[in-house]
C-alpha cells in the first residue's frame, strides 16, 4: 500500500502529542517533518515539547519551528486551563537530545510541496498562522497542496473558548479565514465530530508499561482529564481527543462523512470573533468551498487508537 505524505502542524500539547504519537505509529503514513506553532503553550514550550514527544517515538522525524504569535496580533496564553503551564499537564519533561532544524516551518513546507507535488497532506492541528504564512509568501504551492486537514472550528455545535468560536481558528481568525479563502481542498474536523471520540480514565489505566512514553503520557493526560471535568473523582472522566482525530482522517478518510459547504470566519464581532460561519441554506449562491466533517465512525477509531499507542484494545 502506498504511502500518504503528511507534514503535521502542531502547537504540541496533551491531544497534540498523542496525535504525534498516533502519526509515528502509523504504517500508512509517512510523515515528512513536524511544524510548530504558539498555541497551547509559547513556542519555546511547544517546540521542545515536540522534540521530546518525537523521541519517545518509534521513529525519528524532523522538527522545525514556525510561527511564536498570530498574523495580526500579539499572543495571549489562553490554554494553561486545560494543557498546563508548559502545554503538558506540568509534566517534568526531559531536555530533548534531537534539535530544531535550521530551516523555517514555512520554507520547509514549501520546499516539500514542491518536491512532492500534489502529494502531500497538512495535517493542521493548531492555530493556522504557519499555513496562512506559507499561503502567502508562496502562493503558487496552493494548487500543488493535496488537502489540508483541519482540527478546527465549529459547524452546528457550540465553541470551546466562546459560545461560537473554537480554539484554532479563535486563537489566529485572519490565518483562518486566509487558510479557508485560498482555494486549496480543506476537510474541516471540528467539535462536531472530535467531541465523540473520548479517552477516559480506564484507557488511560490501561496503557503498556512498557512503552518510553507511558511515564509522559500518563501524568499528562491525568492533567487533561482533570481539566475537562472539574470536580469529577478519577475513574468517571473523559476528555475529548481532537488532534488525534485529525490524524486519523488524514490517514483514513472513511472515518468520517464529511458535506462541503461554504465557510466564512467572522474576524470583527464583538461576540462572534473567530466564529466559523457555515452556510447551510438550500438556496444559497455561495459556493462551497470546505468538507465539513459531520459524522464519525468513533467506535472504529477508538478502537485503532488503542491498538496503535497500547492502550488496551476496547471491546
């Protein structure tokens, strides 16, 4: 079976990291480099939390560092709630012996696309300002993008950081809408379908001991899983795996039913900043220009999840 060339972007925190691992897991996909972004920590945090995550994988993968702030905008740290002060629960994390590459996330992105024409996927799973950088200095690479898979927005489910606005394209709305505006093929994996792919307590007590990252992964996603359910007693609790999903759909796009639609981000309303605003009228002019994943199959990815990272397999 051939081979999907992936670059993942990611501003690695708790999801993101075990999106990582799930990645470098993978039979099925070849992932060509990891680009970082600000996001769930500053982008000293996430970089070297990549770092380390990568060598705590079976296989080694380049790292380059993108983006430390939004296109138009200073950063805020906003994601300490629920990824901790250093973007992995305060988890102690080792000094990575593998360093950043020298080349930036954009030149390498761009250098890859053209080496690999319309072959490879971006996996995004942080803010889109790494993308939408790329987009617009090399504008001649969008035609050349096989598709872009997006952990982001919200289509007809409440936001996580505001009533209507998901974190990723909350976080960077001019990347966003410059990402969603350019033409190239988007699937869009939002809290629609990222919300029904829970980790709970029991898979998490279920992991091998035996694997390099049981030690990380298990102080980390304690954190998170305390995150999403305050006051819950362990043993009750889930916690939503987003960046994971994503992967998984870049892998295998059967997972997901997905419908284009026509997408616009709202980037001035007082309330509805960042608000992914999907046109679902029947008689709309708009053309549609993103696959707006709507179902999944979670049992199944759950189920590969697992296997893959160790956990014990759900029945």
């Amino acid at each position: 079976m051939k081979s999907i060339p992936v670059i993942l972007d990611m501003d690695t925190g708790i999801d993101d990291a075990l999106a990582i691992l799930y990645a470098l897991t993978s039979d099925k996909l070849r992932v060509l480099g990891i680009t970082t972004c600000f996001g769930n920590g500053n982008i000293v945090n996430t970089t070297r939390n990549t770092l380390a995550i990568v060598e705590l994988s079976p296989k080694t993968v380049p790292v380059y560092q993108g983006a430390s702030h939004p296109l138009v905008s200073a950063w805020e740290p906003t994601a300490e709630a629920f990824h901790g002060p250093n973007g992995l629960g305060g988890t102690r994390i080792f000094r990575p012996l593998q360093q950043v590459e020298r080349l930036s996330a954009v030149d390498f992105m761009r250098r890859s696309i053209e080496d690999n024409p319309r072959e490879i996927v971006l996996v995004a799973t942080a803010r889109l300002t790494n993308i939408a950088g790329l987009l617009l200095a090399h504008s001649e690479v969008i035609s050349l993008i096989k598709r872009i898979v997006i952990m982001g927005g919200a289509a007809f489910v409440p936001g996580n950081v505001t009533p209507v606005a998901e974190a990723n394209i909350w976080g960077d709305p001019e990347a966003a809408w410059v990402v969603f505006q350019s033409g190239a093929p988007i699937t869009m994996v939002g809290l629609d379908v990222t919300t029904k792919v829970p980790i709970s307590d029991s898979m998490l007590a279920s992991l091998s001991p035996h694997v390099p990252y049981h030690d990380v992964i298990q102080e980390a996603v304690n954190f998170y899983l305390a995150a999403y359910n305050p006051g819950v007693q362990p043993g009750k609790r889930t916690a939503p795996l987003h960046d994971p999903l994503a992967v998984g759909i870049a892998e295998d796009a059967q997972l997901c039913v997905t419908r284009p639609y026509p997408v616009d981000i709202e980037l001035r309303g007082q309330l509805t900043r960042g608000m992914t605003v999907l046109d679902g009228r029947k008689r709309t002019t708009a053309a549609s220009n993103i696959d707006v994943a709507v179902k999944v199959d979670g049992e199944r990815f759950l189920r590969q999840f697992a296997q893959r990272l160790q956990f014990e397999i759900l029945s």
